[in-house]
C-alpha cells in the first residue's frame, strides 16, 4: 500500500472536524468536496455563503455536504472577537482590533480551533506562510513544552522511476531558517514522531551536512554533531545518524563506505537540512527534477493543527493536506 493511502485511510477511521480558512477559493472547494465524499473529514468552508455555495454547486455538491459559515454573519463573531481580545489585549490589543481580527478567516478558523470547535484548520492557498504561522502561533499556541514550532515536508516517492519507495519527511523546509544546535534537535525529534503518527512507519533520523562523520571540519558541521548529540539525549529510543551527507544517508552502499557502523544504514527516511536555504531548495530539487509528491509545509509543535498550504497549490493537494490534518487531529485528541 502508497504511505498515502495509509494516510487517507487513517483519516477515513477517523473523521475529524476540519476548518478551511479560504473557503472562497476553487481549489479549496474542489479538494474539500472530493475529502467529504471520501470521508476523510468533516469540513467547514469559511467564506461568503452565496460564493460558497455557487463554487459548492459547480461542484455537484450542496451546503448539506460541507458547512458554511461567514465570519462577518456568524452569530459566533462577538464571542470568537471576545475571546481574542482576552488572548492579546496584553500585546495592545483592544476590542476593535479583536473584532477585525476575527473578520479574518485565518484569525476565525484558529479561534474556531482554539475554542473546540473544530479540531484543525487549512489556510495558505490564499495567505501566505507568514500569515498562516503567525496567527496560528497567536491563536492556537505552541503545545503545552514545545520549545519551538517548526515544519516539514512529507515527500512521497511512489512512481516507477524511483528506485526506493516510501515516504520521507524533509525537515524545516518553510520556517526556521537559521535554526541552532538545540533547535536542529528539536526539529529532528518532532518530525520523527510526526513521521511516526501520519505512517505508522518507524522513523530513521539522518541529519544531514556537507560532511559525513568527520570529513570536513567547520563550524556548520559542528552544529550539526551537537544537534545529533543533543536529539539522542532528547529521545533515546531514535534511530539517528549525523553528521551525514544525503548520499550517505540515503544509498545502503555508500553509507557502509562513508559511515561504518550507522544506525540508520542508508535508510533514513526523516532528513534534517541544517538551515531552511538547503531544507526548501532540497525539497523542490526532489518535487520538480525527482518527481517526489510534496505534501506541506505541515506544521508541528502546536497545541492542534494548523497547517500551510502553498499559494501554487492544486485540489489534489488540498486533498492531501486535509487527510494529512485530519489524522493529526485525531491524534491529537486522542492524547
């Protein structure tokens, strides 16, 4: 079985109520309808209802299929505004401000989650990632000890060029751009677990470098060996090489040249970049001359999900992404 299919039948088990922010988009629309009727999600499109519901018609869909809620004439807005001004009126935020706060359907859609009253959300096709984190991380708010939120890219290698197969994540390829040793670990310890939670696979951690056990000396190599150092200690139970080059990590053959006695022996299939330059340019090197499916940047180390969809995104990869929050929604309330 795909890793996908595992993941879509994950979230059909568990069907979890998920809010996409920019209901008004085509896109949004046509992977939510084809989510619904797969099962994958209960969903809720935010937007003006009669946009929605004309893009929800040409669909061969109807308001009975996906809810519909409009921020402006919701009779949630004044609490929802409320709320938001006991959040961050330590920050200068006053009622005003609150209320076009939630005139936002990014803001709408967090406090929706904030307040229980969906499990998860969707933005990005529309905003842009700086947006979506920020009002996700004001909103919703890290995880109860999460030192750091960062991102990740499930990459999924299935067409019958790729001579290994399976799903690999790429970490942080869209927020933390110049992470320190300490950050790289907790990079590297989040998104194994999230490797874990969305695929059930066991996850295999090289932390990748311009070095492989030594054979270059610099300071950025140093940074990574203590982040490996420190990810060990965070989580003795990982399977994590490092400092490790790709093809070391990646073919069986070389890693038993270059790295002897490895852990993960060339099989890895989380990858830490040291920094977000190598992390996005490997991530889209793999998507567009490999023709890896790139699912994200999905978002870790929140209280709930919230995850960032790219604005060149397609219906299909709304799809994903909403089988992908899904089941992190139902994880997440399972804890």
């Amino acid at each position: 079985m795909k890793p996908l299919d595992t993941i879509v039948n994950a979230a059909r088990s568990n069907p979890c109520r998920i809010v996409m922010a920019e209901g008004e988009d085509p896109r949004i629309v046509k992977g939510a309808v084809r989510a619904s009727r797969d099962g994958l999600a209960r969903i809720t499109l935010l937007g003006r209802t009669e946009v929605v519901q004309r893009l929800l018609a040409e669909e061969g869909a109807s308001p009975a299929d996906l809810a519909i809620e409009d921020p402006a004439a919701s009779p949630k807005f004044d609490g929802y505004a409320a709320a938001f001004h006991r959040l961050r009126q330590s920050k200068g935020v006053d009622e005003t401000a609150a209320r076009r706060a939630m005139c936002d359907p990014l803001g709408y859609a967090a406090m929706m989650v904030r307040l229980d009253d969906a499990d998860g959300t969707i933005g990005g096709a529309v905003a842009t990632t700086a947006e979506t984190v920020r009002t996700a991380l004001q909103i919703i708010g890290p995880a109860p000890g999460a030192a750091l939120v960062s991102s990740f890219f499930l990459m999924m290698l299935c067409e019958p060029h790729h001579a290994k197969k399976g799903a690999f994540a790429f970490a942080d390829c869209g927020l933390v751009v110049e992470p320190d040793a300490a950050q790289l670990a907790g990079i590297a310890v989040s998104t194994a677990h999230s490797l874990a939670t969305l695929t059930g696979e066991t996850p295999k951690v090289a932390m990748l470098s311009f070095s492989t056990n030594g054979s270059a000396v610099h300071q950025r190599v140093e940074k990574v060996v203590r982040a490996t150092e420190l990810a060990r200690a965070a989580d003795p139970s990982l399977a994590i090489d490092g400092e490790l080059q790709f093809d070391a990590a990646f073919v069986e053959a070389i890693n038993a040249s270059k790295a002897p006695g490895s852990v993960t022996k060339g099989e890895a299939n989380v990858l830490v970049f040291p920094n977000l330059d190598a992390a996005n340019i490997g991530y889209k090197i793999a998507q567009r001359i490999g023709g890896a499916k790139a699912i994200g940047p999905i978002l870790q180390g929140l209280n709930k999900p919230a995850n960032d969809l790219s604005r060149g995104c397609s219906a299909e990869d709304v799809y994903d992404m909403i089988a992908v929050t899904s089941v992190m929604a139902g994880s997440t309330t399972r804890q």
